[in-house]
C-alpha cells in the first residue's frame, strides 16, 4: 500500500514538475522586460479578483446577518400576534 502511494506522489511530482518547467519556458522566450511585465499584470488581475471576491464574502455574511435579524424580528412579532389574539379573542 505504501509502495502504491509512493508511486503515485512520484508520478504526481512527476507531472508537476513538467508543468512548472513549460511555465518557465512561456516566460523564458519572452525578452526579460515583456516577462516581467506580464506576471506584474497578472498578479495585478489576480490581486484585482481576490479583492472582488473578498467584498462578495463580505456581501454574504451581511446578508445572511440581515436574514438572521429579520427572522428573529418576524419570530418576535408573530409571538406577540399570537399573545395578542388569544388575550382578545371572544370566547366560544
């Protein structure tokens, strides 16, 4: 069994291994400047999608909060429906 898990993390690393080398190779073509310029740019794109994806987690939490508010509103409300149309209702 360990034998089999070896295996595989050796062909993982393997394959891992081939995809950080044609990494290396896209930006090793491009002139050092252009190379330098495209990961700045991406990481900036990237930096810009965490950044939006951080604001939309915020936007759930708020709403889920806001959910939670208005349910125990609305619980609380309805128990004082029902305490008040027990206490008034004619009997019969």
């Amino acid at each position: 069994m360990q034998e089999a898990r070896n295996d595989v993390c050796d062909i993982a690393g393997a394959v891992c291994e081939t995809f950080n080398k044609i990494g290396d190779i896209s930006y090793a073509i491009m002139p050092r400047d252009l190379a330098h310029a495209v990961g700045d740019f991406k990481k900036a794109v990237l930096g810009t999608v965490r950044n939006a994806l951080d604001w939309e987690i915020g936007w759930i939490d708020g709403r889920v909060a806001g959910g939670d508010k208005l349910r125990d509103e609305w619980r609380e409300q309805c128990r004082q429906h029902s305490a008040t149309d027990t206490t008034t209702a004619p009997g019969v």
